[in-house]
C-alpha cells in the first residue's frame, strides 16, 4: 500500500511550530484549563486530524468511503472537556475532535479504530457495524445522527425535556438528574427551518417554566458548501433571542474555547434552561475529500485559513506557556500521524457487509421481535364501544400500565382531541403524562424521539394525516434509522397516531381528508396499523405500545376519521358497528377475515373495510359470496393471510382508499404475485387527486358503487 502524501495543512503545522520561540507564560486568570487539561486537549485535536488525514489517504487507495473531515473545527473537544460523559450528545459530522475527547474520560474505549473502522465501513465497526460512518457510541452516551442537516435538533429537545419529566414521573432515564443535553451544528444548518423550530420550541418550553437542559452549539466556519454565511449572520439572530443565554467563544483559541464552553456547560447545569454555545470555526481541506475548494474560493482565501488552524494555535498555546518545545509539540504531531496511519493499515482490509441480509439484520430482527409481540387487552365492560371510545379506553389502558408513557399532541389535553379520542385521558393520568405541545408537527416527534431514546414509551398524536408531511423526515430520517445506524444499541420507541384517510362528512378538504400513505409506507422498519373496527382498535393499540416497549418499534398507527363515531354498518340503528372491548390479541401482520365466501375475496383495509362489507351484503342479492379481508397491518403486511384467502377463491379484487398511484394496493399486488398467487386480479383505488372540500370529494374517491361493479365483473368472469 502507498504511503500517506502530505497535505498543504500538514506541512504548516510543522513549518510554523518549528519556527516558535520557547515561552513561559501563565495562564490568563480565571481560566479553569490547566497543563494536563491543555495537553489532553491537544492530543484529541492531533488524533482528529490525522484521522481526516488518514480519511483521504485510505479513498486514495480505495479503501476508505467516508471523507468529511473536523479540520477547522476541532476545537469542540473543548467542548467535551467541559461535559461530563454522561451528558448525552447529538453531534454535528465535524465532531472528531469533541468524540475524541470524550471517549478519552471513559475507559476501554479506543476512538482512533472506532472512526477508522468507520471510514472503511468495518463490520466491527462499534456503533453502526458499518453501515455509516457516526459518530456515536452507547458507553459514551453519543447518541448517532444523520448527514441530514439540523434534523437531529428536534431529537435533542425530547432528550433536554425526558431528563426532568422522567424523574417526574418517578421512571428511569438513560440520563443522570442533573444532565445536559449538548447538541452541535454548523452555521449553515443553523439557518434550516429545523433548527429554527426546535431552538423556538427549547425556549417556548423554557418560557412556560418547564426544565430544558439544551446547549445548542453552533459550529460557525463562515460557510456550508460553497454558500457563505453573511459575516455576523449568526450572532445578530440568537446573541440577544429573549430566554437563550448566549456565549461566544473562538475556536481556535483552545483557552478561550474551554473556559467559554465550561461557562455554558455550567449555566445550562445550574439553571436548566437552554443556551446557545456560538463557536467560531474555520474549515479546512475543504467540505469533503471530493470537493474542489478553489472552485468557488480565491487562493488567498483558502491559504489566510491556516493562521486559524485550531491545531497550530492549541501548539502555539502550549509552547508559549512552556508545557512542551516546538520540537516535542512536532514529535507528539508526527507521533500520532504513525498511530493513526498504523491503525489505518490495520483496518483497511477488514471484512464489510456483504450480504443484504447482512446489511438489513438490525431491521429484521426488530421487526422480528416486534411481531413475536402478544399482549391480550383487559376484556369487555360490556358496553358496545365506538372505534374513538375503544382507542380512548385503549389509551386508559396503557397509561395505566406503563407508568413511563405520555401522550402528547396538539389539543389532546383538556379539549381531548379534535374528535374527543384522548377526551378524559389527562384528568385520569395528569398534565405530566398527557399534555399539549405547541403547532409543530418536526417538535412533536422529536420530542417522542427524544423521549423514546432516554427511556420513555411516548404516544405522540398528528392532528390530521395532511399534516405528517411537515415533519415526516423525523420518522424516515431519524426514528427510522436509530435501530439500523446504532446496530440496536440505541432505540427510541413510539406510537405514533395520526387521524387521517377520506369521508368525513362536515369537515374536509384536503388537509383534513388526506389519503396518501406513500411517504411513510416505504420507510424500512416502521410498524404500521391501520385498524376499522372498534375492537381491533384497541387490541392492535395494545400490540404497538407493547412492540414498541419490547422491541423499540416505531409504529404509525393510523385512525380513519370517519369511523370514529359510526355506529351503524348496514342499515341506520342496527349498532353493527359496534364492539365491546377486546378480549383476543391482534398480532402485528396478521388480517382478519370477515365471511366464508367462496366466489371472491376482497382485500382492504380503513374505509375500506366499511365499504367492502356493505357491497359484499349487495352482492348475496346476485348470488355472488364474497370474504372480505382486512389487511389491519399495512407494514408488514399479512402476506401469509393474504395468499391464504386469495387462493381460497381464485379471485381477488384488492380494495384501496388510498391513490392509484403510490397506493397501499400496488404493494398488496406486487406480494401476492411474488408469493405464486396465480388467480383472477383487479384493484380498485382513489384517483390520483387531492380531496377537494363538500360533495366534489365524492368523485375522486373510491365509491361503493366502484367497488360493487369492479366485484361483479371479476366474480362472474368466466376462467
């Protein structure tokens, strides 16, 4: 293998060492760093540059796959020093500096091969098992994140919130009491609709006197990409935001970055409230080993970056103050060039994934674990419930069974909900488990985010379906992936509920009737319920917040609104819709069927359940039986349930309230034909149109008169 070329940066770090005068100061009064501090401090900044060194050395012989480096910004191991390891930590991708000083307080780890066995995508890489390069490490209470910029802020809020409410609530955290949550990113994210959501929420909490033990660090370089950030952008929007403390500091200058982050770290410590840590960085080498820096940045530009190099300057720090020469500052550099390099040829052979069932086991087993789940409901009250009475006494239920949940939502307090599901619920559990957050759809799941992963079992509500899709990267982006990107080490449990899907009769339009499921339905590894009848309401209710205590499940659990309050199935006053509380279990991935019919079987589920049934009590009058089958779970679907009544029949017609197109029905054919399924097949679907307000609704969705006629026509084709 060649051997590491020297970069420009590399070469002025020894250039300008070298020529330093010996010192003897002292350092400035009232500063908390001391020698060994500094020295620590220093010997994590050389370990993360040589580490982005080795980073770009290792894709030059094609055995390296990750090339965003920390140059610039390795001053927030300063940052680390000032925490304490068990303060939980959402980073920013140019932390190498901050992981490094802090794996260097715990003891057994070993933070060069750690982010080495991520760059070449290791199998025994610690936290991911290769399938990203993280930052993040259970023993070091880093939680990881994804590349996606200010996502993780949300998250961070739910972990500051979990920290009080948890003790509270007399249930266990995955934090001490008195923890701070750190959560660092770049200027350009700061900008991001995000970031700006979460730190308003932090502060719209901190306001009501409610405990938020945030920092939020801004690494500030000047730049994201190619796009600067306008020079005192930063500072002008949050150093004087009413109810965020600010501190600014250089990071460059490790005295000044310390003791400003020591500052801030015991503020948010003593007052449990958020501040904003505003560290101004440089970068170096570029965003990415791919990136072409003169491109878009003069020669001079990049070049009068080096007199901010954090690493020269922690070396000028040191030899000024007489704790080593230049020679030895040099030696200890050159030093950790051979650690790293070494560690680096070591790993750079080492097995990876190779197989997709070797890179999808973390959701397999999950899933697997999840629909092992049986949990059976507490039984009949013998009263005839409706499907929002069910999910309410559902609700009850868990509440009462899990001291550590909490549900949560816009209006779910004291009105109870848009629809009057959760009507009662905080009169019965308290305003610490069942309260209102403010109008953000990102801040309510993150907030769940944060709870899950610090040891709570939260039920978040979406108001309306429509509204998912302001937030939805929260689920695809972040709850989604923890379990995959931490190998399960880290998990954050949830129950997500959302009232959605067509038909309401009084209210609609399209935000309130939405029926697109296409975003969430693909997400890997998301439970999704869909239940229409009371009784199964409950059971599978049950089920997600039993899969996501156990398993650490993220499960969507959709409510179709027009069902909440229906009594009736086939004739006004026959109560057929209607039903006691469940007795039984409803594990996840099993159907129900309704009928024995032997002429046709129809696949549905939500609305279309309702439907179904009533165009199947239509077609006895034609002689026509039909099986009607409520699919319940549209992820994973119950694909042996599903292949077992179709080939009872020969004839399926799959009924989808959904879209044509991106509709839960594609995805029902496409199982059916790939598990041998050899019969008739037709499907029926919502157009391809957002729901227009009143009556025009009813022409772009699926009517009962559409699926009677599609079922007719399959039933009596001739073979």
């Amino acid at each position: 293998m060649a051997r590491p070329h020297r970069e420009s940066i590399d070469e002025y770090f020894t250039t300008t060492v070298s020529a330093l005068p010996a010192g003897s100061e002292s350092w400035p009064a009232g500063s908390a760093l001391t020698d060994e501090k500094a020295l620590a401090l220093f010997d994590a900044q050389l370990a993360s540059r040589h580490l982005d060194l080795a980073a770009r050395w290792l894709r030059s012989q094609g055995k390296g796959f990750y090339t965003i480096g920390s140059s610039g910004h390795e001053g927030n191991a300063a940052v680390a020093a000032a925490l304490r390891p068990t303060d939980p930590a959402l980073l920013h991708y140019r932390s190498g500096g901050f992981y490094l000083a802090r794996a260097a307080q715990v003891h057994g780890s070993d933070p060069v091969r750690d982010v080495l066995l991520g760059i070449v995508a290791a199998t025994t890489e610690p936290i991911s098992g290769g399938r990203h390069k993280v930052f993040g490490r259970h023993d070091l209470g880093i939680i990881p994140q994804t590349s996606t910029i200010a996502s993780h802020l949300p998250r961070a809020l739910g972990v500051a919130f979990s920290i009080a409410r948890a003790r509270k609530l007399d249930v266990t955290c995955a934090w001490p009491d008195d923890a701070v949550t750190v959560c660092s990113f770049g200027d350009a994210s700061a900008n991001h609709s995000t970031a700006v959501g979460a730190i308003n929420a932090a502060l719209h909490a901190a306001y009501q006197g409610l405990p938020m033990p945030l920092l939020f660090v801004c690494e500030d370089n000047g730049i994201g990409i190619s796009t600067k950030t306008p020079r005192g952008w930063v500072a002008r929007t949050y150093a004087h935001r009413e109810g965020l403390e600010y501190f600014a500091a250089d990071g460059c200058d490790v005295t000044d970055a310390f003791d400003t982050a020591q500052a801030a770290a015991n503020w948010v410590r003593s007052h449990r409230k958020p501040a904003f840590l505003h560290l101004r960085t440089v970068r170096l080498m570029g965003h990415a080993g791919s990136d072409y820096e003169p491109a878009y940045r003069r020669p001079d530009e990049i070049i009068a970056d080096y007199d901010r190099d954090p690493v020269v300057n922690t070396a000028k720090t040191l030899i000024a103050h007489g704790i080593l020469t230049p020679a030895e500052a040099i030696e200890r550099y050159e030093a950790k060039r051979t650690e790293v390099i070494g560690v680096a040829r070591e790993v750079s052979d080492l097995p990876q994934l190779d197989s997709a069932p070797a890179v999808t086991r973390p959701l397999r087993d999950n899933l697997d674990e999840a629909r092992a789940v049986t949990v059976t409901p507490g039984g009949p009250d013998g009263d005839a419930l409706t499907l929002a009475l069910s999910i309410n006494r559902a609700l009850k239920d868990i509440l009462a069974e899990h001291p550590e949940a909490i549900v949560f939502g816009e209006d779910v307090a004291r009105k109870g909900g848009v629809y009057g599901v959760t009507r009662g619920l905080q009169n019965t559990a308290g305003p610490a488990r069942v309260f209102d957050t403010l109008l953000d759809e990102q801040t309510i799941l993150g907030l769940a985010l944060g709870a899950g992963v610090s040891g709570l079992l939260p039920i978040p509500e979406i108001q309306y379906l429509a509204y998912l899709h302001n937030a939805a990267d929260q689920i695809r982006g972040e709850g989604a992936t923890l379990q995959f990107f931490s190998n399960r080490q880290y998990r954050n449990p949830m129950v997500v509920r959302i009232a959605g899907y067509g038909y309401q009769k009084g209210f609609g339009g399209h935000f309130h009737n939405d029926n697109s499921i296409a975003a969430i339905r693909d997400i890997p590894g998301v439970v999704i319920a869909s239940p229409a009848r009371p009784d199964d309401a409950a059971a599978m209710l049950h089920t997600c917040a039993a899969a996501a205590k156990s398993a650490g499940a993220v499960c969507v659990y959709l409510e179709p609104i027009a069902l909440y309050h229906t009594k009736d199935l086939y004739e006004d006053g026959d109560s057929e819709w209607l039903a006691p509380y469940p007795q039984r279990p409803v594990q996840i991935g099993r159907a129900r069927t309704y009928g024995e019919g032997a002429d046709l079987t129809i696949l549905t589920f939500g609305n279309g359940v309702w439907m179904s049934l009533r165009v199947a009590r239509r077609l006895e009058r034609s002689d026509i039986s039909a099986r009607v089958v409520d699919l319940r779970w549209l992820a994973p679907l119950p694909v042996d349930d599903m292949i077992r009544e179709a080939n009872a029949t020969g004839r399926v017609l799959i009924v989808d309230e959904t879209r044509e197109t991106g509709g839960v029905g594609e995805g029902v054919l496409a199982e059916l034909l790939s598990h041998g399924y050899t019969g008739r097949v037709d499907r029926v679907a919502s157009s391809d149109s957002f729901i227009p307000l009143g009556d025009a609704a009813l022409q772009v969705l699926l009517s009962e008169d559409t699926i009677e006629a599609a079922a007719v026509k399959l039933a009596t084709e001739r073979a």
